[in-house]
C-alpha cells in the first residue's frame, strides 16, 4: 500500500520562495509549460529568489553534466520549451535523471499561461493562433508531471 498523502494548498509567492531557500540542496527544478510572457516572468521570479543557480533554457542536459553542477551542490532549473514541454516523456526523464545525478529535492513547476479567446468575427489567421495555442495548453496539461514524480510539484496558473 503507498503511504503517501497528497496535499493540495494555494500558497503566496512569499511561501513558496520561503520552500525554495530551505529545500535541501542540492536541488533540481524542472519547469514546463507554454512559451508565453506569463512563462518568463515566473522563471525570472524563480531566479530573483534562488539567486546563483545554474540554469538552462531550451536545452536539456545530459546525466554528467547534471552530476557536475549538482556535486557543488547548486540548484539546478532547466526551464523547457513548448515542444518539449509537449512530449510526453521529457520533464518525466529529466526529473528522474535529475534524481539520479543526484539532486536531494527534485521540484516540478508547471507555468500554465491562461487560454487565448477568440470570437468568430476574428480573421481566420487570428482564430488558428489562438486554437493552436489553446491546445498546446491542455495538450502538456494532459502530459504534464505528476505529483508522485517528484518530490514537490507547483502549479501556477495565469489569472
């Protein structure tokens, strides 16, 4: 029988930057998401509050490159793309392979940036953007990580 409790809570950023600067360390941050300006501004808020950490963008790093930052030990972020974020086994490998580097704290954050409305009066380019976009979202909703993947998922949504 798993004898783990899942909790859910809403938090201020206050108390989640509060979790980041005491989680063991070394840790490991896997953010996912749509690529949006909504994305960005929680990596730089996630940055601002750990302050020197390594971190990768659009690239994911390989298992010795990981063991080599983690072994300082630093945080790690790697913030993946869109089409990353899409494939069904990109931020679950990573967080495994981050565990495996040797990561104490592995943390999954899943930025979900809001839908995009559109009306029928819209020009049909404007109308495909949006239902493209609109379906990125619930497509990495779909594959996003699980709670029993890592040791802390976070959520943040767009209001």
């Amino acid at each position: 029988m798993n004898n783990l409790w899942k909790m859910e809570q809403l938090c201020k950023p206050e108390q989640i930057f509060d979790l980041l600067r005491t989680a063991e360390w070394p840790l490991g941050i896997v953010v996912f998401g749509a690529d949006s300006e909504f994305k960005n501004q929680v990596v730089e808020q996630l940055t601002t509050c750990l302050g020197d950490c390594m971190q990768y963008c659009g690239e994911i790093p390989d298992a010795e490159a990981l063991v080599e930052v983690l072994r300082i030990p630093q945080t790690v972020m790697v913030v993946l793309d869109t089409n990353q974020s899409c494939h069904p086994y990109a931020a679950r490998s990573l967080a495994h392979t981050m565990k495996e580097a040797g990561a104490l704290v592995v943390m999954g954050v899943h930025v979900k940036p809001k839908a995009l409305p559109y009306s029928p009066l819209s020009t049909q380019g404007v109308v495909e953007r949006r239902r493209a976009h609109n379906r990125t979202i619930d497509e990495i909703e779909l594959r996003a990580l699980k709670v029993f993947e890592v040791d802390i998922l976070l959520t943040r949504e767009e209001e």
